[in-house]
C-alpha cells in the first residue's frame, strides 16, 4: 500500500505561482525593452513594420532558445512578430523531435521566399487577350 499523498496547500502554491509570474515578467520586461531600444520594430522573419499599439505583437526571440542567455549587445535575441515567432518555436519543436523542419536559407524559411508568379510567363502566351 502507498502512502497517502497530502494535497498540496492551495496558498502556497498560490504565492509560488505568483512569484513565478513575477519573476518571468521582470525578466522578459529587462531584455525586451533592451532589445526594443537596439533593432528597429520590424520582424526579422517577414519584415513587417510595428509602432504604436501594434508593438505589443512584436516578441523578442532568442536565437539559441536559451531565455537565460541575455548578452547586453543582444546577439542573441531577434524581433519576431507573434505569428512568425510561433511558427520558429514549432519548427525548433519538429526538428527536435526528428523531423528536418522547414528548409531553412540564411536562418529565414524558404516558403517565405516562394515566389507566387513562379512559371507565369510560361501560362501567357504573347498575342492572346485572355
């Protein structure tokens, strides 16, 4: 027979939790502002441009997803919008776990790179209207 686990107290776990939460804010608020005042508010993945209350949706990333790993000349962190910044975290979680995630050129996915007009001038034949 095990023995009976006692619950824990609902208070500390409480004050832990907040504590916690507290902590991590500190810590993101130090290397987001730094990281904010360093690169220009733009995502470093699809380019677009965030001021205003749209700068709330730019994130800070950590290029070696070590979140302890803050250099004050911010070499490892980069400004992703929240879209982009998901989608690394997903890839880094695909390549992990074995599969070879998207294919990356210079660090940026290469379906970003696709070129939607690809093959167009193949489909328009010169002298027809349509």
């Amino acid at each position: 027979m095990q023995p009976k686990k006692t619950p824990p107290d609902p208070e500390r776990q409480a004050r832990l939790l907040a504590e916690l939460r507290r902590d991590t804010e500190t810590r993101q608020a130090g290397y987001r502002a730094r990281a904010l005042k360093l690169f220009p508010h733009v995502c470093a993945r699809c380019g677009r441009e965030f001021e205003g209350k749209r700068l709330r949706e730019l994130t800070v990333h950590h290029k070696d997803v070590n979140h302890d790993n803050n250099p004050t000349n911010g070499s490892n962190w980069e400004l992703l919008c929240v879209y982009c910044h998901d989608h690394e975290h997903a890839a880094e979680s695909e390549r992990a776990l074995g599969g070879s995630g998207p294919a990356l050129i210079g660090g940026r996915d290469t379906a970003a790179l696709a070129n939607p007009f690809e093959g167009l001038d193949a489909l328009i034949k010169p002298g027809n209207p349509e």
